[in-house]
C-alpha cells in the first residue's frame, strides 16, 4: 500500500537554477498538502549544476521547517562528484535506489 | 586537439554547450576527469552568462574553446562583459563554507582546476576565463 504521508518526486533533464525553482515550488506544495516524507528520485537527472544543488539546499531547509524529511536517491556519477566536490554527500540523506529507500524507510 | 564554438548568451544554450562538449570526448580521459571538466565549462559558462553577460542582450555571444592533449584539458570561455577582479573576489571568499549560495560555482571551478585565471583579452575586447585540469594519470 502507498504511504499517504509519501511523495516521490522524479525530476528529468537537466538540474539547473531554474529547474530547481520549478521543483521547490512542487515540494512546497506538497508539504502544504501534508507530505511529511519527501523522495527526490534522481535517476532521469542528466546533468546538475551548482545552481541546480543550491535548489535542492534551498528544498532542504523547505523540508526541514516543515518538520518533514528530504530523501534523495539515484544520483548518476556526474552529480555524485558535483556532491563530493561541495561537501553535500554528508548533508543529504541519499539511497542508492527506490528499492533501497523503501526498506530502510518506509518498511524497515 | 582543439575545438570552438560560439553560443548566445541564454539560459537555453546549456544543452547546446553540453551537447557540443560531448562530441570531443577522448577514449584516454577517465569518466571522473571528463565530468570534472564539464561541470567545471558548465560552471564557467553560467557565471559568463549571469554575471559577465547579465546586463548585455542574448544575441551577445559567448565563445568556448576546448584544448585537449593527452595531459590537459584546457578551457577557454570568452565573454563581452565589463570584466571583474575574479582573484580579490577570491581571497574574500569563504572556501569552506559549503552552504552559501554565494561563490558555489567559483568554489567548485577552484576545487577542479590546477589553474583558474580571469583576464582582459589582447584586444582588450573581452575576457577569457582559462580553466585547466591535468589528467590524472
């Protein structure tokens, strides 16, 4: 069964500045709609700038004054080594896959 | 080797500059240095584009040109702007804060480059923002 308090979000494309504000406001709406775990899945993410992460640093602190949880998963190479090169591996919670966020969080 | 190409100055041409970059990928360059080095154009490109360019209409070009050897890979972007003192604004930056949206691209360029310079051009037209990255062995 689908957790209600659940929304995976799948960007595509490129991450850039202008993405990422795309994808802030959808993560807003879903926290007002009660989302209290949200899953950014990556995997159809060709390429992330640093105006793209600085998006998702913005999502973060979205997520985290809502009082909800910010989960990321599916990151390719390019955005791993975007993340190792600012530090942000330590910052975000990051999955390898769906499958393995589901186990550890939703059906531990 | 060594290619040039020319893209105008909007959001929209970061695709074309990703797309341009693929087609020169050399079968001796690591996955982890030919990523550093795009997201390292990609980074340069941006701040050409908001910064350099931000005040100029989207016709104005901006121009790449990529060298690479079997032990570098160099990348030139030149841009119209009215030019900028990148090393002062350096020194002042705060490199470890890694959660200020200030600089984040500069910081990333610094972190790959082995060489970062941002100079006035010969003809004194434009700037050329190098960037280098020697390949790891």
């Amino acid at each position: 069964m689908m957790n209600p308090k659940l929304k995976i979000i799948e960007p595509e494309g490129i991450f850039d500045k202008n993405k990422a504000t795309e994808y802030r406001q959808l993560v807003n709406e879903s926290l007002a709609a009660g989302s209290t775990i949200i899953l950014l899945d990556l995997q159809k993410v060709t390429f992330m700038d640093s105006g793209g992460l600085g998006g998702l640093v913005m999502i973060r602190k979205a997520v985290i004054e809502a009082q909800s949880q910010l989960f990321l998963c599916s990151l390719n190479e390019q955005i791993k080594i975007l993340f190792e090169l600012t530090s942000m591996e330590l910052v975000f919670n990051i999955f390898d896959n769906q499958e393995a966020f589901q186990q550890k969080i939703i059906n531990p | 080797m060594k290619t040039t190409f020319t893209v105008p100055s909007e959001e929209e041409s970061l695709p074309l500059v990703l797309s341009h970059f693929s087609k020169i990928d050399q079968d001796w360059i690591s996955e982890k240095d030919w990523l550093r080095c795009e997201l390292a154009l990609v980074e340069g490109f941006t701040n050409a584009l908001n910064h350099a360019h931000k005040n100029l209409p989207a016709e104005t070009k901006i121009e790449i040109e990529v060298n690479i050897t079997r032990e570098n890979m160099e990348i030139r972007i030149f841009d119209s702007g009215p030019g900028f003192d990148l090393a002062g604004y350096i020194e002042q930056l705060n490199l470890e804060d890694d959660f200020s949206p200030t600089g984040r691209g500069i910081r990333i360029l610094l972190k790959i480059a082995n060489h970062l310079s941002y100079t006035r051009t010969s003809d004194n037209n434009r700037n050329c923002l190098l960037i280098v990255k020697e390949f790891a062995l």
